[in-house]
C-alpha cells in the first residue's frame, strides 16, 4: 500500500488514514454515468458490424465493467465501458466514408459549442460544481483537440470516434452538477 511504501522510504510507521466518505447522491450518480455509457455499448454492439477481434474485444471490456460493478466501482465500470465505446465507433467509422466522417466532424463540432456554452453559463455555487466543470471542460477541450487538428476533409475514423465518444462522456459527466455539495 502506500502507506507502506511511505513507512520504507521515511523509516517511519505511518498510520492508515480512513478514505474520505463520497458526499450525498455521489454513488447514485456515477452509477447513472456509468450506466448510460455502458447502455450505449450496448446500442453501439447492436449497431456496429464487428469482426471477431472487435468482438472479444468489446465482450471483455463489458466482463471488465460487470466485474467493477460487482465491487460497486462504477467509476471503473464507466471507463471500461467509455473504452468499448470508443473502439466501436472507431470500427463503426471506419465502415463509413469520408463524407459521412466529414458531415459528423461539423455537427459534433456545432454540438460541442452548444454544450460548451451551456457549460460556461452553469453557476459553479460548490466545490462540486468546480470539479464537475474541470472534469466536463477537460473532456470538452479534449474533444474540440481532436477536431481541431483535422478538417472534415481528412479526419480518421479514430480521430472522429474519439472525438464524439469524448463530447459524449462530457454530457454524461454533467450529471454531476446535479450533485449538491460543499
């Protein structure tokens, strides 16, 4: 642990602190966010024609999630989820061509703006709203990133599957401004 790593290179023992206790409504939250990232894997799987690598690797990112929500680890659950999501519409756009992709990169980037707008108008009254702006704005600025550095004309399925899966994980990270707190 690392209050043992602490304890060999200080030479001295250490107490375990207690880990600080979520703030009300945290759990039921991240769940949801979790749950709407692992509910559109299921809708990108029933969608997205998949060769038996994506497959396994799809079903062994879901056994991952399922897994995490066996240990009420929804954070993890959402990440796994988030990852499976990614590689599907990567495989998703890769089928598609560079029309589409080019149409796609314009409304995300319509839709990013419209969100961010949103964002930046969203009173920050608590520590939670300031860490559920970071976090939404982080994922926001990754995205807009991503679109920046290709045009419409030459973006790849990965770029483009990125950049949507990530405006998309923005959205759902918003349910924390739901979250009242100091």
């Amino acid at each position: 642990s690392i209050y043992d790593v602490l304890s060999y290179l200080s030479g001295q023992e250490h107490d375990v602190l207690p880990l600080p206790t979520p703030q009300p409504g945290y759990r039921e939250i991240m769940e949801d966010v979790a749950n709407r990232l692992c509910n559109r894997t299921k809708e990108l799987i029933d969608s997205v024609e998949q060769n038996e690598t994506i497959r396994n690797f799809t079903e062994n990112r879901l056994e991952n999630a399922a897994n995490a929500s066996l240990k009420n680890d929804s954070y993890s659950r959402a990440s796994y989820c988030f990852t499976a999501n990614l590689r599907l519409r990567r495989t998703e756009l890769e089928q598609a061509n560079q029309q589409v992709i080019a149409e796609l990169h314009n409304k995300t980037e319509i839709a990013i703006g419209k969100y961010n707008y949103r964002i930046e108008e969203q009173p920050l009254q608590s520590l939670s709203d300031i860490e559920t702006y970071m976090i939404v704005k982080e994922r926001l600025i990754e995205a807009v990133d991503v679109l920046k550095d290709a045009s419409p004309q030459n973006i790849t399925p990965s770029q483009m599957a990125y950049a949507l899966e990530r405006y998309y994980s923005a959205v759902v990270w918003g349910s924390f401004f739901a979250l009242e707190g100091p």
